[in-house]
C-alpha cells in the first residue's frame, strides 16, 4: 500500500488542487492533505480556519475512491525541522507531492521522494485570483467544487473576506 502526501493553504480549496489530488489518486492508495498555515485565519491571504479547510476538502473528496486525511500543519520559521514536524503530526508516507522549490528541497534533504503534479489552468485556477474574484463580489464558484461553495455559504466567507480585505486597505 502506497501513502501519498500533498501540502497546500487551500485558501480555499480549488478545482486546482481537486484536480491535483485526482492525479494523485492514480498512484496511491490513501492520500494525506496537509492543510498548511493551519495558524492562520481571517487575514486576506489565510481568510479560512483549519476546520473549516478541512470541511472543505472532506465534503470534496467524500465520493472519490481515496482514503484521505486532512491534517492541519502549523507554520514553522525553521525550515530546517519542517519535514520532521510534518512527520509527527501525519500518518506515515511513502511519497510526497509538491511543487515548491523550498518544500522539494526539504523532502529532499530528509530522504523522501518528491514528485511534482501538474498545475491545471494556473492562470485562473489558484487561490489567490479565487479570493480577489469573492472580495469583488465577481464569479469564484466556478473555479471551485460545489461542497466549497456551500462551507463557504456556511461559514459567511464572502462576508469575512470581504471585512479583513477592508480592514488590511485601511492599514489594520
């Protein structure tokens, strides 16, 4: 059996990553999403908790033919121990996914494989771009699974991103 991890913000959970994590899906046999900066909530950057990431992705993946786990990962400022800290708070895996230089680097470093996956149409497709679109009240739903649309529903997402984006331009 073949364990796979893939790290992300998920900020939020995009077709994207849900792309990236069906690639994935024809390698491994259980999947483990690290929900990176799990610290950080309500900002422009990080506007979603950990739990609610984790809401995200379960309600997406639920129906895919993949054992996953969701597990928050904190930030560290020391790169040297990351990979180590990723390992005591995650099942165990054989492979992991990234295309971070930084992040294939440390894998590297600690012995354990890295494969890159495929970026699907990047130019929409990424997180960044999906928050702007929800701070101006412009089209995000189609950029993400619909079990996203409705936790974000859940959770008034569009009204906090749109509170701390006014607060950030304001210099608070």
């Amino acid at each position: 059996m073949t364990r796979g991890f893939y790290i992300g913000r998920f900020q939020p959970f995009h077709d994207g990553h849900y792309s990236v994590v069906e690639r994935i899906a024809d390698d491994v046999d259980e999947l483990v999403l690290g929900i990176g900066s799990a610290d950080d909530s309500h900002t422009v950057r990080n506007p979603f908790t950990a739990g609610e990431r984790i809401m995200m992705i379960t309600k997406s993946v639920v129906d895919d033919d993949l054992v996953t786990y969701a597990v928050p990962i904190e930030d560290l400022e020391r790169n040297s121990v990351w990979v180590s800290h990723v390992q005591s708070m995650c099942p165990d895996f054989d492979v992991a996914y990234s295309n971070n230089p930084l992040v294939i680097q440390l894998f590297r470093e600690a012995g354990i494989e890295v494969r890159q996956s495929p970026m699907f149409n990047r130019e929409v497709l990424e997180g960044s771009e999906v928050r702007e679109r929800m701070i101006h009240g412009d089209d995000w739903e189609s950029l993400v699974p619909a079990p996203v649309v409705e936790v974000v529903g859940e959770i008034n997402g569009i009204e906090r991103i749109q509170m701390v984006s006014d607060s950030d331009s304001n210099g608070g």
